[in-house]
C-alpha cells in the first residue's frame, strides 16, 4: 500500500470512529456532543477521502446507510430461531394465571420476571458476522421474514458495527422494535395532509409502510428508531434477560430504560399499573407490558407451545373506547382534491384528549356501519393526541332504523371533486 493510501486509511478509520460515536451519542443516548456543523464537517471529510479512495470504502462506514438503487422485490429470510409471537393477559386474573403456570412448570414457589414496556411497532432481526452489521429482516410469520437490509442501514439508532470487540460478541442477532415517535408520526401526516395523500392511521403503520417501501432513500427521510429487547449468542456469558438488556445497550444499541426486574407478579402488576398510567407521558406509543421470566435456564426449561413461548406474555393495557353520537359525515378535501370521509362527533373525552371527528377510510366501510346521524358509536383512540391521528369508530347503535343514511347527499369518498385544492383548515380535536 502506498503511503499516500496509508495515511489516508488512518484518517479515514479515525473519522468513522468519531462519527460512530456521535451517533451513538446523539441517537441512542439522546445527548449529542458536538454541534451539527461539526458533525458535518466530519462526514464531508470522510465522504471526500472515500471519494479519493474508493477502494477504502466498507460497508460498514457511516456513509453507506442510503444508498443502492431501488429494490423490485424483498428476498426471503429463514429466521435461525423461530421469532415467536406473544400470547396475551387482558387482567390481573389472567396474568396470576400466567404466573401459576410458570411456577407450577418450574416447580417453584417464586420466579423473578423482567418487565418491559410493550412498544406498538414493527418486529426486526439484525444479525451481525465480525462484529459488523450484515442483515437485518422483518418478522414475517415467525419463521420467515423479508431482507429489509438497506432499509434498516438508514435507522441511525441502529449501529453499523459493535462498539465493543469482545470476540464472544462479534456474531451475535439482536432483535427488537423499529418504532416512530409520535411527535415525528404527527408531522409526517401533516405532510401528507398537504399533498393530499391518505393518512396513516397510528405511528405503527406509518413505520411498516415505511418499511416496506422499495427505495432506501426515500426510507432515510423518515424518522424511524430502534429500541432492542433480545441478545441472541452462543457465548454472550449472559444469565437473564435483565442482564442482557444491560449488555445490548453495551454493544451499543437502545435499549427501554423503563425495563424492570421484579422480584414477584405482585411488582409486575404494580408496574402495569404505573405505566397505564403515565403512557401518555412518553415519546412514543405502546400498548402494555412484556413480562418475561428473566432467568434463561428456567426460559429454556419453560419452552414453547405452538407459536408462543412459555416463558413470556404480553400484559395489555384496556382498550381506549368511549360511547358518543354520530352528528354527521362530511368530506375531508386534500390539496389535491382526494376526498376523505370524517365523522363529526358530540364531543368526548378519551385518553387525555377531546375526540370530536374520526376518520372513516372509505364509503364501504360506512356502509358496512350502516351509519346515520343520531346513531351512538363506539370510538376508539388510535394512540396519540392530534387531529391528524385519526380516531376510528367500530360500531353504530340506533333506536330509530326510519333515519336516512349519512351517505345520501354526500359525495363519494376517493372521487375527485371540484373544490380549490387549497388546504382546507379544521379546529376540530381527534
């Protein structure tokens, strides 16, 4: 190697580090420091010397999360080990269930769980070879999934290559949660708002739209993150699902900080509560709490049945429902004239926040609700507060069958319309 090469080389591996280290920072542990114009200074350096030296480039460098062109298709990945769905705990009854199972299967007066705060977003697998990232898939069925690759390079809370190097870590799978914040989930629908596209109902289907899309670059321009709640490796010296979470955040990934090691299903249902409590409080949407048995002796003895380990379940929070009267349906103009049907509703409280309007998807869904006005429906919040987080309405109540459909006099939804494509304003709260 000349020795041009081999200065550069040692420029550019220092500048790969210290960008890693920024992102770690700044993605994983939400406390950047340096300032963006440096950080961008550091990344047009090394865009420039990779440009030099093309032959220095590796998959792994921090300036090849976008980039490919378009994919026709996702390929087929065989997951090592089967990505198990959960089983679900409704109540407090059902999850003293769960626990008399485990105890009564271990032959234990008391076993000690890891409660996690349940994420509503999309399942992924990342598995990394050497240390550095080399697949990554969607959950499928469980026991296959898509090659979602280059999608997944462009989540910057993923890491492109382990931060420590302890050789029993170097190949390893992590599996966990691709999510999006509801502060990002709002703006990216108000964004579609204005360009007259369909809304996405919740932040869980904004990131597995995103997810399937087909082109990286446009996957890089939505702010998706990872949060990772599984390790698995041979030789990880790890005893418990506690202790792992410890270790994944080591390796450089995020991890929940809420997580907690309960010593009794008495402190897992306390947590419950809490969290069913302050949902709302937090960053991004979940929908209850995993409880899984910490120790991996007891979970490998525990197994499986069917599709779902033995050893965990999802411990759900109640569902956000509220009765109120259907005034009317009116149709929602974009700015590019698509119409959207929109429910005009007495107004009710639900979740912290007043629903008075509720998306409505298309006129077969209001005709198979059979909807007319002076009708009691039932809403359901979608998870997080805004107008352009549509609530949804799943069922229609009358004691007078002689009302006229809401449908009669209303355009259909979908049709164009000859309304300015200007954007229309609504003060209404959803």
């Amino acid at each position: 190697m000349k020795a041009a090469t081999t200065t550069a080389l040692a420029r550019i591996e220092k500048l790969r580090a210290e960008i890693r280290d920024h992102d770690y920072h700044y993605y994983v542990l939400a406390e950047p420091i340096i300032s963006d114009y440096e950080y961008d200074r550091l990344m047009r350096e090394l865009q420039e010397l990779e440009r030099e030296h093309p032959e220095l480039i590796t998959s792994d460098s921090p300036t090849q999360r976008v980039g490919g062109e378009p994919t026709k298709e996702f390929h087929t990945v065989t997951h090592a080990t089967p990505m198990l769905s959960l089983a679900n705990a409704y109540s407090e009854e059902e999850i003293r269930d769960f626990d008399r199972r485990v105890r009564s299967l271990l032959r234990k007066d008391h076993t000690a769980y890891t409660a996690e705060l349940k994420f509503d977003g999309i399942a992924i697998s990342l598995k990394y070879r050497d240390g550095v990232f080399r697949q990554g898939a969607t959950r499928g069925d469980g026991m296959q999934g898509d090659d979602i690759t280059n999608n997944l390079k462009t989540i910057r809370s993923i890491s492109l290559r382990l931060r420590i190097k302890d050789p029993r870590l170097q190949t390893i799978e992590i599996r966990g949660e691709a999510v999006m914040w509801k502060k990002d989930f709002l703006k990216l629908n108000e964004e579609r708002e204005q360009a007259g596209e369909k809304l996405f109902a919740n932040p869980r289907n904004a990131t597995a739209g995103t997810l399937k899309l087909q082109d990286p670059r446009i996957v890089a321009e939505r702010p998706l993150h990872f949060v990772a709640y599984m390790l698995l490796a041979d030789n990880a010296g790890v005893k418990g699902q506690h202790e792992s979470l410890r270790l994944m955040g080591e390796l450089g990934f995020p991890v929940n900080e809420h997580s907690r090691l309960c010593g009794s299903i008495n402190e897992v249902i306390a947590y419950w509560a809490e969290w069913e409590e302050k949902r709302d409080s937090l960053p991004y949407d979940i929908d209850g709490v995993v409880v899984k048995v910490d120790s991996f002796s007891q979970q490998t003895t525990l197994g499986n049945i069917a599709k779902n380990p033995r050893w965990a379940i999802a411990f759900k929070f109640t569902a956000r429902k509220a009765e109120t009267t259907l005034n009317d349906i009116v149709p929602q103009v974009g700015r590019l004239g698509t119409i959207t049907p929109v429910a005009i509703l007495t107004p009710v409280s639900l979740g912290g926040t007043t629903i008075s309007r509720a998306t409505l998807n298309n006129e077969d869904y209001i005709k198979s609700l059979d909807a007319r006005v002076g009708d009691t429906v039932v809403v359901e919040k979608a998870g997080t507060s805004s107008r352009r987080s549509p609530a949804s309405f799943t069922r229609s109540d009358r004691r007078d069958r002689s009302r006229s459909s809401c449908l009669e006099n209303a355009p259909s939804a979908g049709q164009g319309s000859s309304a300015p494509r200007e954007r229309r304003t609504s003060t209404a709260k959803t």
